[in-house]
C-alpha cells in the first residue's frame, strides 16, 4: 500500500459506505433536582443535573457575550450554563458564574474590571492557545455532560464537532445580529458582515488560520477576534438545538451525523478495532483529508496569502524565509508582518 497513490488506492477498494448513523437518543430527564432529605449536608448532587429546552437564538447571544470576557472555552459553556441556571436553577445555581449584567458592566467599564475565572475558560485558542482543539465545541461538551446522561451527550458532541468541521463560521444569524446592532454587548469590536468559511476542521489552529487566509484578516486583528466570537455564539445556539432535539428523540433532524464520503471510506479500515493488520492501528472521526492531503509543505508554491487591505505578503514572507537564513530570525520581520498584539483570545 506504501507505494499506491492513497486515493487511487481508496477508490478501487470500494469500500465506501457513505454515512455513519448514530441511533437517536431519546431519553427524557427529570430537571428540578432540589437535595433530598438524604442526600442533604449541602453536597452537590451527582451528574447529569437534567436539562428544560432552551432558547437557541438566546444563548447565541449569550455566547457571544461570553466570549467578550471568557474567551471561547469559558464563554461557550458559560452561555449554556447561564441559560440552565435561569432556566432550571438548582444545581446550576452551584457553579460559580458571573451573571449577563455583571458581563455586560464589566465591559462598560473595563477599567474597574475584575475579571472572573470560569469553568473551561481553558478552552481558548485550542486549550490554553495551543491550536488544538477548538474552544467552542470544548465549552459546549462540557456543559452538555452536565445536563445529560453521558449515551445521549455521546451522540450530541461529535455531532457538533461534525457540525463545526462543515458549517460556514460566522453563521448568517451571526452576521445578521452583528450588522443590525442585536448582541448583547455594550460596543461590538466589529459589527461587519464578517467572511464566511468552513475550516473542515475541529482545530483552532486550522479553523482561525484559513479564515485569516481567506478574510485577509491577521490572527490578532479584532475582526478575527470578532469571528471567533460570533462563532461561541453559534456552537452554543446549535449545542441547545441539539439538545432540544435529543430530549424529543429527534436528533438526526436537526444535524444528520455525516462523514465525508473519503472519511468514511478511510474508516472502513482505520477504525478502532483488533486488527491491526487492516488498518486498525488508529481512530477517530475527524475528516481525514483535512491532513492526509499532498499540500502540507510550507513555504513551498506560489504565495497565494493576501491582507484585508489587498497587499501581497509573499515579499514580507520571503524576506522572513531569508532573515532566519541569514541569521536575523523570523520574528523580527513577523512583527512588522502581523503588527498582531500577544493576546491570544
Ligand atoms: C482498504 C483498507 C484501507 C483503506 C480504505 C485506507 N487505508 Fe490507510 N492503511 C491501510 C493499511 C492496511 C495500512 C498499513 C499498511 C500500509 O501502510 O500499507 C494503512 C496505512 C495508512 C497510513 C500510514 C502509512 C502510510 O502509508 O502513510 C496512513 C497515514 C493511512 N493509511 C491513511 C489512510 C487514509 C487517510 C485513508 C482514507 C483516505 C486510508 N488510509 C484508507 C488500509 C486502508
Ligand atoms: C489534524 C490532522 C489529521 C487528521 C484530521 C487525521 N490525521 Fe491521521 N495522522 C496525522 C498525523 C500528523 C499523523 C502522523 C503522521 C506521521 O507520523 O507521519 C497521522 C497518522 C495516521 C496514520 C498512521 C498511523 C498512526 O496512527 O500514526 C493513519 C492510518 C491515519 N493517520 C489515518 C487517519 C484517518 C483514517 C483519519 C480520518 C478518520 C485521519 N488520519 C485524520 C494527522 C491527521
């Protein structure tokens, strides 16, 4: 197989199956959960915590509040957390959460700020801003686990990862909040119509650096830092939807979990399994021509980055290639490429 071209190779092993269905789950839960007698001594009960239908369109805008002071991690599952607390309040009322209007007066006054540590707030740029895993799905499957048996938040969380791999972020809601001034925060850093793309790809590092690519748009810009918050709101919003559809044994209408048809195929040999020798030797559902494509070597081809305001980067990357060369190093020139502040929100 080494020596075969992978994708001449998957087509003539014919093994494509097309889509993985997932049963829907439909189990009910109860929610009001008030201490027992029994159980008393002001212990917080066990998980699951039990789950009332929420708004999406809401929590939308609550998410992307809460990436205004919680980042991705923090902000998406501070949304849904906030959400159930209105809604269904004890045990939810336990996790220590600032509420919107606390949100909403610290950024009014950003001076007085104390700035809270929430649950998840980890989840920025990729879990702590290494470029991995996304911090939206992050915060949103945490917040899930929380309010749903584990079989049901099992079927819902690679939903949305799927969900995040193909969707075009920022969503037309998104954008539409945006431009006619319906956040809930007090000054938006960009109320543009933002470009939409879809990143094929759970990771921070991916998802952020193709929209920069596409948008223009340097990774410290506010309009990056805006997309990514109209994007918390998005997963928070499709996160409830999901949710409200599990609860009524209806999952697959809002999203059908569906791989790409090449993932699919890899996947009837590289699944987890016992046998090795047939490819099991690995797993996951993430799309794998994301990674196992020809295009993987930098500063390689013809450039095709642009900036915002149309400028060809491709000399400033070159000069970069030849200052490290020349012993300069990279980062000198990158600081003039970028002008990006360190903050990696
Ligand atoms: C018909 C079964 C089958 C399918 C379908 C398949 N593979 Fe494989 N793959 C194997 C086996 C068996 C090995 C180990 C033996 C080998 O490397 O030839 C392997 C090895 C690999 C390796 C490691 C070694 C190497 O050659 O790079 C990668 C990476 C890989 N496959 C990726 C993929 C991807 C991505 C797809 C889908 C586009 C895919 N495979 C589809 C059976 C399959
Ligand atoms: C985010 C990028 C990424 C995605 C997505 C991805 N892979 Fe990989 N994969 C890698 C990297 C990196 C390696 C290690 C390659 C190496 O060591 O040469 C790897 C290795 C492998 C290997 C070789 C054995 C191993 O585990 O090291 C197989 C087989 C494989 N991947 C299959 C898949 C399949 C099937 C999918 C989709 C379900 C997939 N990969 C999705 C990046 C990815």
């Amino acid at each position: 197989m080494k020596k075969l071209n992978r994708r001449d190779f998957i087509k003539g092993a014919a093994v494509l199956s097309g889509a993985a269905v997932c049963g829907a789950a439909n189990t009910a839960i109860a929610s009001e959960t008030e201490p027992e007698a029994g159980q008393a001594k002001g212990d917080i009960p066990a998980l699951p915590w039990g789950y009332k239908e929420l708004d999406p369109e809401y929590v939308r805008k609550l998410g992307h509040l809460g990436y205004y002071l919680e980042e991705c991690g923090g902000g998406c599952f501070w949304a849904i957390m906030t959400a159930l607390k209105e809604k269904v309040g004890y045990p939810y009322t336990q996790i220590p959460l600032p509420t919107p209007e606390q949100f909403i007066e610290f950024l009014k006054n950003p001076e007085s700020k104390e700035h809270y540590q929430v649950p998840m707030q980890y989840g920025v740029g990729g879990v702590a801003n290494f470029g991995s895993l996304c911090g939206a799905p992050n915060g949103a499957a945490s917040a899930i686990t929380y309010a749903m048996p584990f079989d049901q938040a099992k079927e819902i969380i690679p939903r949305l990862l799927r969900y995040y791999e193909v969707e075009t972020f920022p969503t037309d809601e998104s954008n539409k909040y945006a431009v006619n001034g319906e956040f809930l925060v007090p000054k938006m850093k960009s109320s543009k119509a933002l470009l939409q793309s879809a990143s094929d790809s759970v990771l921070c590092h991916v998802s952020v650096g193709k929209w920069c690519e596409k948008s223009g748009y340097a990774s410290g810009s506010k309009e990056r830092s805006e997309r990514c918050g109209r994007i918390t709101g998005d997963i928070a919003a499709m996160a409830v939807k999901m949710m409200n559809a599990s609860m009524k044994g209806e999952l697959e209408s809002v999203f059908p979990m569906k791989l790409s048809q090449e993932t699919a195929g890899c996947r009837s040999c590289h699944s987890k399994g016992e046998k090795f020798e047939s490819g099991q030797f690995t797993r996951g559902f993430m799309d794998c021509g994301s990674c196992h494509d020809v295009k993987m070597e930098p500063h390689k081809g013809t450039n095709k980055l642009q900036t915002a305001y149309g400028a060809d980067v491709g000399t400033w990357a070159g000069a970069a290639v030849v200052g490290t060369i020349a012993g300069i190093g990279a980062h000198a020139v990158n600081k003039r490429i970028t002008k990006g502040k360190d903050d990696e929100e």
